[in-house]
C-alpha cells in the first residue's frame, strides 16, 4: 500500500490531498474522457493558507490521479476558489482548432496601502487538458469596489440565451452576470436578500437544472448556497439549496422565502458544486463536497494532511407534500471498490435484545431496511474495542433520525465537534431503508433513498469492529441486512 495513505484517520475511499490543507472543491469539469477535480490548497502548511489550485484526474470519480498545482498566487492575489468550463466554441478567443478549459476564480489580496480585503474575478486557460494554464494577460474580469465578499464564481453556458453565466457569492446575496465571451460581464440580477438562512456569509453557489420525478417536460433549476461559519449557531458551516426558476437573468424561488431546505443535516458537507460539461448522454448531474466544517477545520487531529471529500454523489428531484425536494444518490462507479457481501434476510430484533455482527473489514457499505412493528427507536451502532461508538437512531415518536457521533473517538480538539445530527424524516410503509458508507474516518447515511443524507467526520481512536442492531420498547423487523466490504483506492488496507 502507498505508504503516503496509511497514516492514522487517512480516509481510504475518498479524495485527499497527498499532503498539506485543502478545503472547497473547484473547477469541476469534464473533458476528453476525463473528470478533473480542482480544490482550495495550502501546500506549506496543513492549515488554512495562502490559497492554490491544486489538481487531480480520474475516469470514474472514485480512483484518482494526483497532478501537480495548478494555479498559483500571482500578481493579483491568492487563488480562492472558483470554475472551470469547456469552451466548445471558443467564445474566449483562447483556442485555436481544438476546444479548451477555461478557469473562472477569485483572486483575493488587498486594496493598496490598505489592510482592506479585495476579491476578484480572473480566467485562466488551458490547450493541453488542464496540464499546464495561462492566465488572461488583461485580468481582472470583473470587480466591485463597493463588494467585499465578491467570490467563488460558478459559470456556465445557458443554451436559450446563447450566453455565459455567472453566479457569485456577494456577501447576503448571489449575483447573476451575464457575458458572450467570459471576458466582458454584465450584471443581470440578484437573490437572496430575503430567502433561505443568512446565518453566515453566503458562499460557493452552482446553478443547474433537474427533471422533477425525470421528467424531461417538467424541469425545474437548483441553486445551492453554502454559508460560512456564524459562532452564534451550533451547527458551523452548511449547504441550502433553493427550487426555482431561471429565464437566463433571473432566478425566482418557488418555495416561501423563509423556508430553509438543507442538503445535508450532517455536519461536515460545505462548499460543494456540481461537474460541469458532463455530456448530454450521460444525463446525471454529480456533486461532490468538502467533508469538513469551518467550525474545526484547522484542528481535526490529521497530522500531514488535512480534509477530504465526500463520495460523489448523483442529485435528481422528487416531488412530495412538502414541494420538490433534492435526493442524492452514490455514484454509480462505486461498485469499483465493492468486495465480498454478507447478506441476512431476516431478524426480529426485540426489545432490549440487541443483535451484534462482526465487521470483516473497517471500510464497510451497509445497506439495512428496518420494517417497524411496534418499537419507539430503532437503529443500529457500530462499536470499538475503547467504547467508542457512533449511533443511528430512528425515533418513531418524533419521526426524527439522529445520527449521534457524542462518544464516537476523538473530539476534544473542539467544543463543536462531539454532536448529535438529526432530521426530519418520515417512515415509508411504516420503513427506514438506510445505506450507510464507513471509511476510517467518516461516515456518510442515506436514508429512504437519498431523501435524507448525513455526511460526519469521527476519528476513532481504533476502527469498528462491529455492529449492533437494536430496538426500543417494542420489535422491528430488519429485511434484508447487507454487509458489504470495501477495498482502498490506494492498495490493500
């Protein structure tokens, strides 16, 4: 096994970084057959830094190839974060007979002689499919002196209007710009001052289209909108999406204003975009987020890196009583990494009477539909040889699910670590179908098929050895349950 990825907590199917920090995914793009992956990178420190692009490669999402820094802090200030396009039609300029990548990001420094922040938009190109990048020798694009969060541009190009569009992160607020050529941007419109959580600065913002229930006739547009720790809320930093519509200059929300939709009641899911130029073909729309929190970033207890990604994850829409909703799925491509199954049809699992399995692996899938009869909570836990362990629980009564990591393994590097997770979640046919991905050092829940998701660090100070299925003053039934071993990315674990 790469020795680089066998030190303590070293996530062994997710993405990242060899070394050093890195936060917010970037310039997620499709091109020749590959998937780049961009990201926030410090390669001096394994904390927050003068911010780099770094750059990986994969053909499917799960196995990645490490490529050398992208992007470096230049003239204009360090790189934060922003996108990448294809541009099929060289509305830029940049390319010759063949189409390229074009970079959209926020370069950030100072105003001169001042200590004031100032926040940028520039583009870089490539010909040579992201190996090597120019930057546009006339940056910055784009500028606002009165702004100054003024970041993380999300650009794509909008069929109906033949145009480039930008969504950016203005303090309280996203920001549309429109351009026929990447270079010259005109301001279109603005939302947000009224709608969703204003719990912290509004960041990382994507714009894209979902068939509602896959019906081609009937689409609606997502905006997500991530938002930066705010110390006076318990949670730290967080993803919302909104459900709407977008004619090319405005988006209008078609949920009340101050309805909060969440895309993940887990604590560790921020700063995540989709892929862009992924073909038509294809037909999935894949997201992928930085597994951390900017409440305890800086502290988690890695020792030569620090953070990692989710697993990539296929976002559709469902309709429902409450209104269209997101459901996340895992990627297809996953089944690369999946080993030999244990399957048990059956269990009655009565009260007080829990039923303990043996982990055959620490990197495990598992898959559990629980079938209520007449219990107040059920759910299951796995466990450690130190006592440590992280619990999923469904509360009948409340129609919550929890997912409590309070006694998971390591947390006293921050206050805000040790917590319990929970949602609103109703059973289906009186259900709770969970699927549930265990690495070293993280676990994500999906339940009902993706209608709730839960995405938590733990850092057990040794790995689960085992799971325990468990109901509360009554039985639930579990059928089937499905325990799946997972190899590494990186070699045997």
């Amino acid at each position: 096994m790469n020795k680089i990825y066998n030190e303590k907590h070293r996530l062994q199917f997710h993405f990242s970084p060899e070394k050093k920090w890195m936060n917010d995914p970037n310039g997620m793009v499709f091109f020749k057959d590959e998937y780049h992956l961009f990201y926030q990178y410090h390669p001096f420190g394994t904390t927050w830094g003068p911010m780099h692009w770094g750059h990986a490669v994969s053909k499917d999402m799960i196995q990645w190839e490490h490529l050398p820094i992208a992007l470096y802090p230049d003239e204009h200030g360090e790189i934060f974060s922003g996108s990448a396009v294809v541009d099929w039609n060289n509305t830029s300029g940049f390319f010759d007979d063949e189409p390229g990548l074009v970079a959209i990001y926020t370069s950030a420094d100072n105003y001169p002689n001042s200590d004031r922040p100032r926040q940028r938009q520039c583009l870089a190109y490539s010909k040579d499919n992201g190996r090597t990048w120019r930057t546009y020798e006339r940056n910055p694009v784009l500028s606002d002196v009165n702004i100054t969060d003024y970041r993380d541009p999300k650009v794509f190009w909008h069929e109906e209007t033949s145009k480039w569009i930008m969504m950016l992160a203005t303090g309280q607020s996203i920001s549309i710009y429109t351009s026929p050529n990447l270079k010259e941007w005109e301001f279109a419109s603005e939302f947000g001052n009224n709608a969703g959580s204003h719990d912290g600065v509004w960041e990382c913002p994507d714009l894209f289209k979902l068939p509602v229930d896959g019906d081609d006739t009937n689409q609606k547009w997502i905006m997500l909108v991530s938002i930066g720790d705010n110390p006076k809320f318990k949670e730290g930093s967080r993803t919302q999406y909104f459900v709407g519509q977008f004619d090319g200059t405005t988006f209008l929300n078609d949920n009340p204003d101050e309805q909060v939709l969440w895309l993940d009641f887990g604590r560790d899911n921020y700063a995540g975009v989709s892929w862009s130029d992924i073909p038509a073909q294809d037909g999935r729309r894949i997201y992928i987020g930085w597994m951390s929190n900017w409440r305890y970033a800086n502290q988690v207890p890695t020792e030569e890196w620090r953070s990692a990604m989710t697993l990539p994850r296929e976002l559709s829409l469902t309709s429902s009583e409450e209104g269209n909703r997101i459901v996340q799925k895992i990627i297809s491509e996953i089944d690369s990494i999946r080993n030999h199954t244990e399957v048990t049809q059956e269990l009655t699992i009565e009260s007080d009477s829990p039923v303990t399995f043996n982990l055959t692996s620490p990197l495990m899938e598992v898959n559990v539909k629980f079938d209520n009869k007449d219990s107040n909570s059920f759910g299951l836990i796995f466990e450690n040889s130190k006592n440590e362990s992280i619990m999923i629980q469904y509360d009948t009564a409340s129609e919550k699910l929890m997912v409590d990591r309070t006694k998971a393994g390591v947390n006293s590097f921050s206050e805000s670590f040790a917590a319990l997770q929970e949602t609103d979640l109703k059973m289906e046919d009186g259900k709770i179908n969970l699927q549930i991905f265990m690495d070293t050092s993280s676990i994500e829940v999906l339940a009902n098929g993706g209608k709730a998701v839960c995405t938590s660090l733990l850092f057990p100070k040794h790995l689960y050895e085992r799971i325990i299925i468990f109901s509360n003053k009554g039985t639930t039934r579990v059928s089937p349950l499905k325990l799946t071993e997972l190899n590494s990315v990186w070699g045997k674990y």
